[in-house]
C-alpha cells in the first residue's frame, strides 16, 4: 500500500485518497494549520469525523512523518 504522509499532503491529495472523504481532509487540513504536525493516528481517532471503522481502515496507508 502506497502511504500518504499525512503532514505533507495537501488538502486536494488528501481529499483524493479514496478513503478519505472531503469532511475528513478538511478538518486534517485545518488541525495541520491551527496546531502544527499530527502526530499519530491516535490523533484523528479523537474527531468525530473519523469512525473507528475509518481508523482501522485508513492504518496502512497513513505515514506521520
């Protein structure tokens, strides 16, 4: 699986990830502007945005470097 490096992508590669949905790369978008790199995918499983579904899902292809 190719992964998206979650602090480097922009919002338009963001919101292209099939398991992505344009709510979700908005609020990614918005954390990263407001408070700097996430850390983990810990950090998005706080949002409402994200199901633990979407979390398990969204795992391998999700890099925080």
């Amino acid at each position: 699986a190719k992964k998206i490096s979650i602090n480097r992508a922009s919002f338009e590669e963001l919101n292209g990830h099939p398991y992505i949905s344009y709510k979700q790369a908005k609020v990614i978008t918005d954390i990263k502007e407001r408070k700097g790199n996430i850390e983990s995918i810990n950090r998005l499983s706080l949002l409402e945005e994200f199901t633990a579904n979407d979390i398990r899902r969204l795992t391998p292809y999700l890099s925080f470097d």
